[in-house]
C-alpha cells in the first residue's frame, strides 16, 4: 500500500488528496490516511498546503518529500559521463559532466562516476548515506537479470562486467542498470513529451544510433535485453564496416563519426568551403562543426547532414511499419546540430512509411535534451526501488535525521 | 469472478480443480465454490472426473462444457475463406474453405461466411442460435474502435467498411474482428508452437506478407492498428511497385505471387526446365509449383525460391534487431511450399542479426498451420466475449436448452 501511493505520487505532477489517493487505488479512505500519517511521519512524504475551500473542510495535499532522500543518476556515453542527483520525484537538483572515454575500463569509469556523485553530494550537504537508489545506463545491452552488460560494441572491455554489483559496493546502495537510450525512453515517457503516450520510439542519434521503444506503456527489452538495436540494422549491403563486426549498419554510415569522416571527406574534395575552414582552423571535424557548416549555408555540409538524416529516416520508416507508434522522440547529441537533420528524417519517414501508420504521427525533438539519461536513470531506480524495499525500513531515514 | 474462473478455464490446458482455481485467483474457497456451482448449473462448465486419492478426500475437476455453445471462427485470406465452428475452448469440432477472391465485396464476402457458419453448425444439430460470439480475421489494418477495415491495399472495395457491426447483424451475437495475422500470432501463443512465450514474431507468407507481434505476453497493434507490417517495409528503392502504390516493399518481390512471376520468368528464359514443364501444362504457375520444383531439383525454381526467402530472412533479421523476441513463427500458404524456403529464411536471418539476438532463437513453421487463423480467431473471440458478455445473460444458455 505504501509503494502504490509513493508510485502515485510520484507519477502526480502536482500534490494530491488523501481522498484522491483513496479514490484512484480503490481502497478506503481510512486505510489511506493511516500510511499517509505513516509516511509524513517517517519524513519521506510531506504536507504541501490545502486546497481551495469550497464550502466544506479543506483536505490536505501531500506530496513525496525533497528531504525523503536523494538519488543518484549515471548516463555513460561512448566518451562522457553525465551524473545527476535528483529527489525521489526525478527533479534534478545538481549535475555534472564529463569528457571520458568509455574504453579507459569500467572499475575506472565507475569510480569517476562515485566521485562526481560524492562532490555534487557534497555541495549539497549530504553524502552518500543520502541516496538511497543509483540508477545508471550505459551505451550497450544489459541483461535484466544481473545487471552485466553483454557483448557491447561500443564498450571495449566491458563484456561481462557486473555493472550493478560493482557500483553497488561503490555507492553502498541499490543500483540499477539498462541500456542508455532505454532510460531516455523512461524519462521521456515519466517527465518529457512522450508523457503517459503508450506507444512511442525513442531515437538517439550520437556516437552510436539506438532505439528505446515503448508498446503498450511498457519498455520493449526483448528476450535478451537487446531490443530497439536499429543502430545494427543493415542499411548498405557492400557499406563500411561497423564497430559490431557486420557491414553496412545504420550506425556504420549514420551517427556522429560517420557524419563527422564524410565532412572531412565533402572538406578535403573541396565540396564544403566552410568546413574546409573549420577543418584547417581544428585540424579534424565532428558532427557538430559539420551541422554548423550546414546551418551557415555550405551545400557540402548540408549534403552530408541531410543524407545521414535520410538513412536514418529511412530505416525508421521501417519501424514505423513494424510498430506504428503514435509518436517518434529524436534524442541524442547529433540530433541537436541543426534543424536540416530532424526535417529531413521527418521527410523520409513520410515519404516511406504507409498513410495510415504516419497521418498523426509526430516526429519531434526529445523535450529533456541532454538530460532524458540522467532523468530516465532516475525515474528506473525510484521505480524499482519502491517495488523491492519497504519504505519503513532503515535506508528511508530521510536527510539530516 | 465468474469471467476470471472462464478464463483461467480456458487458458489450463487440462481440467482443474476448486482449490486450485482459489489458489490461482486469491479468493476464499468457499467464493470460487459458490461461483462454480452457478456456472455448472447454468451448463457452461462440466465435472470432468476428480483428483486421484492421496488419503484425503478427492476433490472434483472441472472444465469449459462443450455444450456451453459454441464459437464461429472466419479467416478471410485475399483469395479464400476458412470457416470453422469451436468450443469455448477453441477446439475446432468442423471446418470448411473455400476459394473465394475478397474483391468480390463485404456484403457478398459475408454473407458467403455466414452461409458457411451455417451448414457447419447444421451438421452438428446446431443453428445460429448456438454461437456465442464469431471471430473474424481480415487481411488488412483494422480500426479496433470500431471494427472497420482500414485502407487495406489487398481488399479492393472493403476500405472504411464496418466488417464488425454488418457481420454481428447476420450472425445474431457479438462479433470481434482483427487483422488476420494478428490472429495466427493469438492463436500460436494459445494453442500453438508460441505457448505462453512473452516475446515472439509471427509471420505470415501468403498473397501478402504481415506479422504479428508479441511484446511483453501482448499483442502488439500499434497507435493505429496497423503494426506488423513487414510486407510494406522498403526493400528495394529502385524495386517493383507494390499493391499499396510505394516501390520495392518485402511483398511485391518476396510474396507468392512475385515468387509465382519470377518463376514464370525463369521457366520462359529457360533456366527452369521443370517449371517449364508445369507452366506448358497449367498455363500458369502458383508459388507451390514453384516450390515443387525447387523440391524436386529444379535450379532455376530453387533459386527463385532462395532469393524470396533471403529477401524474406533480411527483412526479418531487421525486425530482430529491433525486437529481440524469443521465437520467429512463420505460417501462411506460401511456407510451406518446401523445407529450401525455411532453411533459406533461417541463413539470411542468422547472417545478419547480432549474435546476442540470434544465439538462442529459433525460427520454427507454425504448429496450427492452415488452422492458426480460425484458431486465433476463436481465442480472440472467447476471450473478448468474456471481458463483455455477463455469462448468466441469456445468451449463455447452453446448447439444447
């Protein structure tokens, strides 16, 4: 009972009754308010005022509190790290990146991400006794059952590692793991625009190219954790060969760093005056600087962006015809370098996919941008942490008691 | 609690007993006792025998009554109609087909149906009185709100037609209308080859080519009721135009009738002499021809048949990737034309997906075969009925009543 209202409550956008509470978990009034009184008085939920009177009593509206403790949220990206601390309702309350390679091994990775956990703790005025659950993706599969990842092409030398386990012992609290763009899907769909949409694609275009899908207002993981992989679906039969081993995926020919090779490439040929500058002046290109060429203008530069975006649009036009969603989320660092990148995957989606799956289908950016990891990391810890503790029991104790 | 005993009925595979039915829902013995006692007088369920002795008393098994009435199941393929009628349990008890082309419109399509309901159930005594509920499946997009069909490219004159309320008004009980894979895909996850698998792909290679889903032990429909189709996947940019108006789809140069064409092709250019030696005798080839003399040795047919079925096993390699399942089903008239078809789908499947995925996937023929739609069909039915229909209304008089 007092995991469904805490789920309720977090999933509220604003304080709640406790007659609503009774109402929408079906259970008398009674009953409610006694774990109510329970969970006020134990500090994780607190009293946020009163409504409006209209003639009667005014009922009191509660809501989780922010002292009820914090939790911590890791997004690992192929050459970052993203850390946020956040309350139990996924607000974020301080957050910190930084540039580090995935491949430098996960006992190193691990113990960056603990330190910039401990600081933005720090300067709050807590420490790691107030988390009370980590939630962390990484760029890669992840099997449900013991939190490793498994056979990661962008993960060098992570094959294997029990990333729950390990950071669990670091952080001393129950850790939870899925894939990157999983927990961008989650967050999208519990605090960003696809809120509440039951069936929905999440896109993040980056170093890599990957899919959270959600069908039925569930995540799709598939039977080994590895759904949504549209970055190894195969584009180009004779194309480059990709990080996986296989030719020709979308990733191979779509994301940041093939971007990145054929702006050099449209640079050195001559093709893109203003990349040719930007290449001379930086000595290489990412995907940025190629989306920023092609927002200024140069032809060479658009005409890179706008067939990475084709590609990708194609293939999502593929998963439009397989999943017919009612909305598609374009997340993801590259997804950000210019307005030409998401029209011309809006393009080729229509131009592909039948009528009927694309008549009220928007294709929009991700409403949380750089932070749907951090903030899906979040909300999968809170969730699963309400599922297997009992708020009563010692690791509640709220901050400062 | 009479719907959820129904069920539970329905779905064990041998009868049950009282205790255990309390077991399995969370209620009382004496509730799940009161409630069985009601639906064995009203005839919907039956004894079936009681529990082997260990000491104790032996308690009485219960089942679904076969004369509880029965439930009509219709599959509308492009070019043919199968009719059967089932127990409540989905069992087929008689079954007929016919080759009918669907473009010969709703109302006569129907009423062809109907006709076929009733000479099924005149063999066994029975009218339209005895059928609780019918279970319709189309070959195209149903709208599930209202039970039309939705622009279906291979329905010509069936767009926007209500198939649910006209068929409802010949048949006299409540009828439940889906897409016709849709319904293979419920039938092999009930009764079939998918028992209970969470996570599985079923695909059907007839006239078209579709699939159906299952994520997370559900039915995948999508925002529109149009997921699941493979058949309109681009695979061929610069490829034939398919019935749907796009170029190069997965149906237009892997389906029967393209593999029927290019085996007419290979027969005419003389690369196919066994082909040729049926075209010269029929004036036309089917895909099973073709199939046939792949079977028989012919290289010419072969090759037709293992360019389908790699094009077939590529576009399936894409949806694994995109959905990780468990099992790929594959039913339809068109898979069984040779054990080259199949073999030739699990290489393409195998050579492009990623080993995570693929390590323990099978990809197995239907166990139903010709009879997953009318099985799909009568699940589907039963349990819709189920969730609508109160069991002690009138309808639910048993049969001879």
């Amino acid at each position: 009972m007092q995991a469904a209202i805490l789920r309720l409550l977090l999933a509220a956008a604003t304080p709640v009754t406790r007659s609503e509470l009774g109402l929408r978990l079906g259970v008398g009034r009674n009953t409610v308010g006694l774990e109510v009184r329970r969970l006020l008085d134990a500090g994780i939920l607190e009293a946020a005022g009163f409504t409006e009177s209209h003639g009667g009593r005014r009922s009191l509206l509660v809501r989780v509190s922010p002292a009820a403790g914090y939790v911590g949220a890791v997004d690992l990206g192929a050459t970052s790290i993203d850390v946020a601390i956040t309350t139990l309702a996924s607000e974020v309350v301080a957050q910190a990146a930084e540039d580090v390679d995935v491949a430098i091994g996960p006992r190193a990775i691990l113990d960056k991400a603990t330190t910039m956990l401990c600081e933005l703790l720090a300067g709050r005025g807590a420490d790691l006794a107030d988390l009370r659950a980590v939630g962390i993706g990484v760029p890669g599969p992840v099997a449900q059952a013991d939190g490793r990842v498994v056979a990661p092409p962008l993960m060098p030398g992570w094959n294997d590692f029990p990333v729950r386990d390990a950071l669990a012992e670091l952080v001393a609290c129950p850790v939870f793991v899925d894939n990157d763009v999983n927990l961008m899907a989650i967050g999208e769909h519990a605090r960003g625009v696809a809120r509440d949409v039951a069936d929905f694609v999440f896109v993040k275009v980056g170093t890599g190219i990957g899919t959270g899908l959600f069908v039925n207002s569930a995540l799709v993981r598939g039977a080994d954790g590895c759904a949504g992989d549209l970055g190894h679906v195969c584009v180009e039969p004779a194309g480059p060969t990709c990080s996986c081993g296989n030719v020709g995926c979308l990733e191979a020919v779509a994301a940041g760093p093939a971007i990145a090779r054929a702006g050099e490439e449209a640079a050195r040929a001559g093709r893109a005056r203003l990349l040719a500058a930007t290449l001379e002046r930086k000595g290489a290109l990412d995907a940025r600087d190629v989306g920023d060429a092609a927002g200024h203008g140069d032809l060479g530069a658009l005409t890179v962006v706008r067939e990475a975006a084709g590609r990708i649009g194609a293939a999502l036009a593929t998963m439009v015809s397989l999943l017919n969603p009612s909305v598609i989320v374009i997340g993801g660092g590259v997804s950000r370098i210019g307005h030409v990148f998401l029209a011309e995957i809006r393009t080729a989606v229509y131009a592909r996919s039948l009528p009927l799956a694309t008549r009220n289908l928007p294709i929009v950016p991700s409403a949380l941008a750089a932070d749907a990891g951090v903030v899906g990391a979040s909300v999968l810890a809170t969730g699963l942490l309400i599922d297997v503790a009992d708020v009563r029991e010692e690791r509640w104790v709220p901050i400062g008691r």
